[in-house]
C-alpha cells in the first residue's frame, strides 16, 4: 500500500543539515590538544627548524638571469583611412531640340500612258527608263542651258533621271531646287568616238560631217552633238542626235552678234551608253565687206616736152 504520509519540503532538510554541521565543529573543537601541548609542540618544531638551518651546504647553484626582455616593438598606426571622395551630381538635362521644318521637295507624277526618261535634259539624249501613267517621284534637280526639263528621283527606281515637264503633273516650285550637273553614262569598251571630224560654213549654216562608225545593229544608237552657236545674239546651248550609224551629217545655225565663239562636240552612241566627246573644228563667222568700184589702169596722156638743142653762136 502507498504510504499517506506528506512528502518533506526541501527546506527541513537544509535545516537539519546545517544543525548537523554545527555539532560536528563544536566536537571537533572539544577533541584537540589543549593550550600548554599546543605550546610544547610549537617549541619542539622550532628547534627541529634551527638545526636544519645550521647545516652549512657545500655547493650552493645560484641562477643568475642575464637576459631581460624588454619589449620593444610598439605598434603605431600611421596610416589613416580618411574618405575624401564626395560625389556632386553636375549633369543638368535642358531640352535644346528646336523642331526645324525640313525641306519639302517637289513631286511629280506621270500623266502620259507612256513617256521616256533620259540620261539629259532634252530628246536627244540617250533613254534611260520608261514611265508610265501613275509612276510618281520627287524632283531633286532642275536643267543647266535655261532647259525646263526636270531632274526626277522615281519611288520605283533608286536612280534619278531626266523628264520633260509636258509629261507630269507637278506639284512645288522647281526653282528652289538646285541645277543639276548632267551626268552621261561614259563607254568606250565596244565602240570609238567618230573620226575625220569637219565643219563648213556657208553664211549662218555650219555643217557637220564625219566618219561613219561601225556598230551592230542592236548597239547602234547613232551620234550626239552638244554645240553652244549664236542666235538671236546669244550663245545658245544646241543638243542634237542622229538615230543610227548611216547618217553622218548635222547642220545648225549661227549668225554673228556674240562675243563668245560658238563651239562643239560630238560623241559616238550605243545602248550602253557614249563614247568620249570629240571637238568639232567650228569655222567662224566671216562678216564680208560691201563690194566697192575699183579704178582700172588707164594709161595717162602723152605730153609733148620741148627738146632742149643747144646752138652754136656765130663768130
């Protein structure tokens, strides 16, 4: 059977073993000698003490430090980490887009079924592209000579070329458009330029001739002339062109009246394009004089001269 008894609280035991403790000392204090035997027993070992102190030793060893360490080394930081580094934004943002209106060239577009852009500004010159009604492009130049004709970049094509204004619908001012410098598409790989090259005059017509140049048939594209003549009393620019290699003969007009001397240049044509220029001796303009009466040698009359006789006096 389990006992009914109360366990014991810790703290009775404590109590008990400390009044244990305190009894244990007191009878231990009550055991030990008494004041005179403590006495005899202090004398007895002091005794014993002296004699040992009087014993003279033999060797005495006696160590004798030499060598005293001193430190030395004194750790002295002299190096400071101070940060100097400040970070001051300096970049402002100030808008300077000023909004510039750009240049807006003018535009053209085709109103023939079929129409022919060239390599210059006038007929003559050599095709470059055919057009048709509805192509449209801009105009990035206008003809040098006072031509009209019309520098044409086309949205189809990535090369500019030559059109005549009667052949599109314009759209800006094609003066404020630079004059454009004619570019010719130079070949003398298959073809030379003409030979034997002549000008003759008779009044205000000069006529050009010259040696017929070889070509085949699907090649030949004839001849082109380019002269400045005078007319009207101003240099006049003249292109001119004959279809097919046969005809060797160009005539023009110039009358007198510039300052400046008409001149000329022609030029082999095939598909591929045209021969180096070639000069054309251009005859000047001869003004003649009006015709006059001229004197014919007549004889003077005959005029009878006395003869001188010399006389002999008479004595």
């Amino acid at each position: 059977m389990l006992s009914s008894q109360k366990p014991i609280r810790p703290y009775h035991s404590l109590i008990k073993s400390g009044f244990l403790f305190a009894v244990i000392c007191l009878l231990a204090a009550a055991c030990g000698p008494s004041p005179e035997a403590q006495a005899t027993m202090t004398s007895t070992n002091q005794t014993a003490t002296a004699a040992a102190w009087t014993d003279t030793p033999t060797s005495t060893n006696t160590d004798t430090p030499t060598s005293t360490y001193t430190p030395t080394d004194t750790e002295t930081p002299t190096s400071t980490n101070t940060p100097t580094l400040t970070s001051t934004p300096t970049i402002t943002y100030t808008s300077t887009i000023t909004l510039t209106p750009t240049f807006d060239f003018p535009k053209v577009t085709v109103n023939k079924a079929a129409a022919a852009c060239k390599f210059g500004p006038a007929k003559a010159y050599l095709w470059a592209n055919d057009l048709k009604a509805g192509d449209t492009g801009i105009v990035w130049g206008r003809a040098p000579y006072g031509s009209s004709w019309l520098y044409v970049k086309w949205d189809r094509w990535p090369n500019a070329c030559w059109v005549s204004p009667s052949v599109v619908d314009l759209v800006g001012d094609p003066n404020r458009v630079i004059v454009e410098r004619i570019r010719l598409p130079i070949t003398n790989a298959l073809y030379k330029p003409p030979t034997n090259v002549r000008a003759e005059r008779q009044g205000d017509q000069v006529t050009v001739t010259w040696d017929s140049v070889w070509m085949t048939q699907d090649d030949d594209r004839g001849y082109f002339l380019e002269v400045w003549v005078c007319q009207g009393g101003y240099l006049v620019w003249v292109p001119a062109s004959l279809p097919n290699q046969y005809l060797t003969e160009f005539t023009f007009t110039d009358q007198p009246g510039c300052s400046t001397p008409s001149k000329g240049e022609i030029r082999t044509v095939e598909k591929h394009g045209l021969t180096d220029a070639v000069p054309i001796p251009w005859p000047p303009y001869v003004v003649s004089m009006p015709a006059t009466d001229t004197p014919t040698n007549t004889p003077l009359p005959v005029v009878d001269t006395p003869t001188y006789t010399p006389t002999t006096p008479t004595p």
